[in-house]
C-alpha cells in the first residue's frame, strides 16, 4: 500500500501509482467528505487494492466510515482471492472501514451492502433492476454488474470493498469474462457520475450497517427474497452439496433444499447447475 510515496509502474506514469490524490472528480477530497459525511477520504490514480489500504488506516485506528477510491487496482480481488478487473476510470473501486458492535454477524454485511448496491444504482439508473447472488455479487440480467469483499481486521473492525462496473463497454472485457459480465454503459445507462454513485452507495450503506443489525428484520428478508437471483434453481456449493435454493436466512446463510431436508451454507460460494 502506498501512503504519498512512489513505485514502479508503467514507463512514464511512476508518478500515478499509489500517490494520494488531492482532487477526486474534479472536486477537492475535502468537498466530498462534507457531501457524504465522512470522517477521512482518500482517492488515488492506482492502487494495488483500496481493501488493502483500508487495512492499513483500520490498524492505525481510522474511523468508521473511513472511505478509499482509486481510479484503477493493480491488485483487485473478489472472494476466495479471485482477480477483480478494475480498469482505469470505468467503475467504482471504492473501500470503507465499519466498526461493528456485534460479533459473529460477518455474514450480514455482504448482504446488506449488495441491497446498498441495488439502492444506489436504482436511484441513478430506474430503468435496471437489480439482483443480488449470494453471498457477494450484485447482477442484472443473471450478469455480474458488481461485487462486495468483505475482510476482518482484529476483532473491532470490518472492510468493505465494493466494485460496480460503470463505463466498459463489451470489449472491454477479457473474453473469459464477457458472457457473465456488464456495467452501466452496457445495460443502457451511460455517463454515471461515479461521485454520484458513491454518495448513494455510502448513504445506503449507512442505513444498513450503521449500526449494523445482529439478523434481518421481516422488511429486510422481504427485499432480500425478492432479489434473491438463486431462489428456485439448483444450485452446487464448494462443499459438493446439490440442492435447490430456497431463499436467504435471517443470519445472511443461504438456505437449499436437499432431499426434503433444510441446509445451511454459511461458508463459500455456489453456482447455478
């Protein structure tokens, strides 16, 4: 992580990677700390992970709410360490600290944050609906439009990675991804203001996870179920179990149906057979 200083990167952009940032999207930080209502933001050219930075300022003892952008990851992952494509200036790469009272209800948030997700892009583009796939990524269309990472820093504090593909357009994608991927300029809501986004993005997220609940409540499960993208299609878990999805609990677990009886998967992911 880079805290002002300089690394190599690409001939004749060393300068770009890892220095801090005086203006975001042509506004002083300052300005957006005032709009959003945040004790710290940083932004960046490149980063080699937001997530990673956020670690950094967690263990210093930053804030709740403490926010990182960059414009492009050199490093960016999803879950189980997966590559997150986070291409210059095309999407929202953006990471913020929550400092939970409770314990044990890390499985909550990448929930919630994906319900902040839908929030956020539906108030700037009502033409898409969105979906949430548990337990971290955010689709429209059964196309992966975002994704959340969620990393435990010592016992008090929580990061919140979040990427929302915004401006690529289909070739911008690797081929390996084009089919399950699209952003906001594909699903026809082009030139997003990603400072708009992310003020939408931090205000949902903040009525959910702040103070962050220890289960959903019944409004939550509704909205929940009703962008629940596996709920009645088979379903295969890391584990090797085969059941049908039947919805997400009140304690984040996806729960499947296998063989008339109820499991629930609390851990690694699953893909649709």
């Amino acid at each position: 992580m880079g805290f002002g200083h300089c690394v190599l990167g690409l001939p004749g952009f060393d300068w770009l990677i890892m220095v801090p940032l005086d203006y975001w999207e042509e506004e002083p930080l300052a300005v957006w700390e005032y709009l959003w209502k945040v004790p710290s933001f940083e932004a960046y050219h490149s980063l080699p992970s937001t997530n990673d930075r956020i670690v950094d300022l967690a263990k210093d003892g930053a804030p709740a709410f403490t926010v990182v952008v960059a414009d492009t990851q050199t490093a960016g992952r999803g879950r189980s360490g997966k590559t997150w494509e986070s291409l210059p200036g095309l999407g929202l790469w953006i990471s913020f600290l929550i400092r939970p009272r409770l314990s044990e209800v890390q499985l909550l948030v990448p929930i919630l944050m994906g319900i902040a997700t839908t929030r956020a892009v539906e108030a700037i583009c009502p033409n898409l609906y969105l979906e949430i796939k548990w337990p971290n990524d955010v689709l429209v269309g059964g196309r992966k439009l975002g994704g959340i990472l969620c990393e435990k820093v010592g016992s008090s504090a929580l990061v919140v990675g979040v990427g929302i593909n915004v401006g690529q357009r289909e070739d911008d994608f690797p081929s390996t991804f084009e089919h399950n991927a699209t952003s906001l300029e594909i699903e026809g809501c082009p030139n997003v203001s990603r400072s708009e986004l992310a003020g939408y993005l931090l205000d949902e997220s903040r009525i959910l996870v702040d103070p962050l609940p220890n289960k959903f409540n019944d409004s939550l499960l509704m909205e929940i179920q009703k962008r629940d993208a596996l709920v009645g299609h088979m379903v295969l878990t890391e584990t090797g179990e085969i059941g049908q999805a039947v919805g997400i609990a009140g304690d984040g677990s996806l729960l499947i149906e296998v063989e008339g009886n109820h499991h629930f998967i609390r851990s690694g992911g699953v893909s649709i057979i």
